[in-house]
C-alpha cells in the first residue's frame, strides 16, 4: 500500500468509530471497541511501521526546535506517522471522555459537541469537556 492509501486508511477507521461515540456511546458493540481500545490499537500499529519507515529514510528525529520538527513533516512516511498519531490519540481522548462521563452523567447532547471538537480540534474538545466536568461538579 502507498502512503496515500494507507491515509485513506487510517482515515476510514477512524471515522466509523467517531460516529459511534458521538451517536450510539453505549451500544454494546461501542463500547466494546472502546474498552479494548482496537481502532486506536490498530492505528498504533501502523504508526509504528511508519515512524520506522521514517527515521530508516530521514535517520534520528530532531525535536529540539521548531524548524528541526518543520523539517521532518517534509518527509511523506513521517507526515504520515504524525497523521495517525493524531487519529489515535484524538480517539483515546474521546474514549477517555465517554469513560468519564460513565460516572459524572452529563447528557450526550452535551457530550456529543465535545466529541466532535475533540475529532476536529483535539485540545478544544478536551477543554470544553473539562468546563463541563467542572460545572457538573461544582454542583454536586
């Protein structure tokens, strides 16, 4: 597979899982890939292949400075690497609110525009989720 497929990919696994966390949260068929964590396990696996594909082509990364880590993201297997670590990390967060929200109770209408955020914006979702976690709090 190119690059460019395996994109498309990780893509095409990702989304299908987003759309069951912001729609059907506790259908036990989501809550079984969220408890055992298979997209983000599955991305996990290709970003491994592509961080090695990466340094083999480009050799040690350099994160000490901002143009070191622009200069990586110049490399298709790195971008690339870099793209399913966000799929990944993105999806655990938005499994990570679900949890949570398994104790606190705050209603999925509400959830949902968190998990949306966290799919497109990663950080904002988190943080908007944090607020509410804290107002659900202040009041109990």
């Amino acid at each position: 597979m190119s690059p460019a497929d395996v994109f498309s990919f990780a893509n095409m696994t990702a989304m299908p899982m987003w759309i069951l966390m912001i729609l059907l949260p506790k259908w036990k068929v989501t809550r079984f890939l969220i408890d055992f964590k298979i997209i983000p396990l599955l991305l996990s696996i290709v970003y491994v292949i592509y961080i090695f594909q990466a340094i083999q082509i480009g050799g040690a990364m350099d994160f000490g400075s901002l143009a070191s880590v622009m200069q990586l993201f110049t490399e298709e297997h790195a971008v690339l690497a870099g793209w399913v670590h966000y799929l990944a990390f993105d999806l655990i967060v938005g499994m990570w609110i679900l949890n949570q929200n398994k104790t606190l109770g705050i209603h999925q209408l509400l959830i949902a525009p968190c998990l949306f955020a966290t799919f497109m914006f990663g950080p904002v979702g988190f943080l908007l989720f944090m607020i509410l976690k804290a107002i659900k709090q202040s009041k109990s």
